[in-house]
C-alpha cells in the first residue's frame, strides 16, 4: 500500500510545473495617520487542469499597533473564461473567511 505522503511526492516528481509558490504582500496605510498593518502570505500551491486552483501557507501579520503574529492563510479559487472566483481563509484568534468574485478582460 502506497501512504499519502509518496503518492504526493511521486505526484510532484511526474507534474512539477502543476504546483506554484506565491509570496503575497498585503498592506495598508491610513488617510490620518499614514501608517498602516501588512501581511505576508508565502503559499504553495496547485493548478488542477479544470482551472482550480489551491493554495497555503504561514502568513506574517504585521499590524501597525500591537505584536507581530504567524497565521496560516489559504485560498481556493476557480476561473472560466473572463470570470473567477476565490474564497480565502485566515486563523487566528477566530477563523476568518473572505469572498471574491470579478472578470478579467484580455486586449
């Protein structure tokens, strides 16, 4: 019996171009202060053939009041044509859930 564990590596060793990494940097500023909290999300993903997508990882949370925090982050998206979509998630002290839709025009 093959375990988990060597059936993804066997996966990775066949498709290597299917998995990505995606460093992401989300920060802010405010219009009073001008200072603002970030995050950075360093995520590995996968590209199913159907247009899927799926991808996390440890995201460093750097606001800019209070004490630095390592969460784990992800998102699960699909697109078709010029729509997409994404649903994301974040831990922490409560489990957050975030929603994404849109269209992107290629001329």
């Amino acid at each position: 019996m093959v375990s988990p564990f060597q059936q993804l590596c066997w996966h990775l060793l066949l498709k290597p171009t299917d998995w990505f990494i995606n460093p992401e940097l989300n920060a802010s500023a405010g219009l009073d202060s001008g200072t603002g909290g970030a995050t950075l999300e360093t995520h590995i993903g996968y590209d199913f053939d159907n247009g899927a997508y799926i991808q996390a990882g440890p995201a460093a949370v750097l606001p800019d009041t209070g004490e630095n925090e390592v969460e784990l982050t992800g998102k699960a998206g699909i697109s078709g044509g010029p729509l997409y979509g994404e649903i994301s998630f974040s831990t922490g002290d409560e489990l957050s859930l975030g929603f994404k839709t849109g269209a992107k025009f290629s001329f």
